[in-house]
C-alpha cells in the first residue's frame, strides 16, 4: 500500500444521493492489514468532518474489523495483487476487498473448540448485508457496514448479529 491516506476521496452522484470514493492496492508486504485499517480510519475521519457524515464510534470500530479481517484474507490466501474499496452511501459504508484467487469463501460450521479461521463469521454477523462474486479475474467481497449505533433499514427484520433477512 503505497499511501494509506485517502487521497483518493470523490463525491460521485448527486447531491441528495452522493457517495464518497477512495481506493487503495494493497500490496504483499506485512503492513498491508494495519495500513488498511488505518486508511479506512482516515477515510471516515475524513467524511465526517468534511462532509458531515454521520459516525458512531461503533461504526469506526466494525469498519476497522471487517477491513482487518478482509484485507487478512486477501492477503494469506490469494496469491498476486489485491485492491480495497471504500464507499459511503448515506450512513453506511461498503468495505469491498478484491484479490486475484476466483475461490469463493464459504463460512464454517460453528465451532467453539476452532481456534482461528472465523474472519467470515465475524464479517457476517457484524454486516448489514455481504456479498462474494467471482469477477472476471479473481473474486470480489463486499460488506456493508452501518455507520451509526441503530442501523436500520425500511422493510427489512433485523436478525441478532446485524444481519438483515433481505441481505442475506
């Protein structure tokens, strides 16, 4: 990761329905996960003060660990490049991590005795909505992350975790 900083930041769209942007590759080296983190920090710090953003401390928190987790996975199990985007879309942001390996991840059977490998559960249930897709070269995720304490979405039944029944 050459600038964890998000230089990047676009507004895109219109005013009443604008998202903010930034991008980041993610290169192979060890710093990869905390520069991460500390780019999605900035990136939210940035959008709160900036453009008045609604941000929780509980947000920045589960923003932080789905980019840990995401970026962790990408990093130990596709070889090559990866890429990290970031999108805020009213009190919400996506957390989409693209690597070169087109294996879909599928999340474990619950194991209280596992010891590690529970990354994608731990994305799941703190996520409003989650999605993997192969692209055309590798695979994408995407999480979707509330910003705010009471994350709540018109029509939808909330499931314990975080989850919403329509995003799953």
């Amino acid at each position: 990761m050459r600038d964890p900083e998000p230089t990047g930041m676009q507004r895109a769209g219109a005013a009443e329905s604008a998202v903010l942007r930034t991008s980041v590759a993610l290169d192979g080296d060890g710093t990869a996960i905390a520069d991460a983190r500390h780019m999605a920090a900035a990136f939210l710090t940035r959008a709160q003060s900036e453009y008045g953003v609604p941000l929780s401390q509980r947000g920045m928190d589960l923003t932080q660990l789905v980019v840990s987790e995401l970026v962790t996975n990408a990093r130990k199990y596709a070889p090559g490049p990866a890429r990290m985007d970031l999108s805020i879309d009213g009190d919400a942001v996506e957390v989409a991590v693209w690597d070169s390996d087109p294996v879909l991840p599928v999340a474990r059977a619950a194991d209280a005795g596992r010891v590690g490998q529970h990354g994608l559960e731990i994305v799941m249930a703190v996520s409003q909505g989650f999605s993997a897709q192969r692209e055309e070269v590798g695979k994408r995720i995407t999480a979707r992350i509330s910003l705010v304490d009471e994350p709540h979405t018109a029509g939808t039944e909330r499931r314990p975790g975080g989850q919403d029944r329509s995003s799953l």
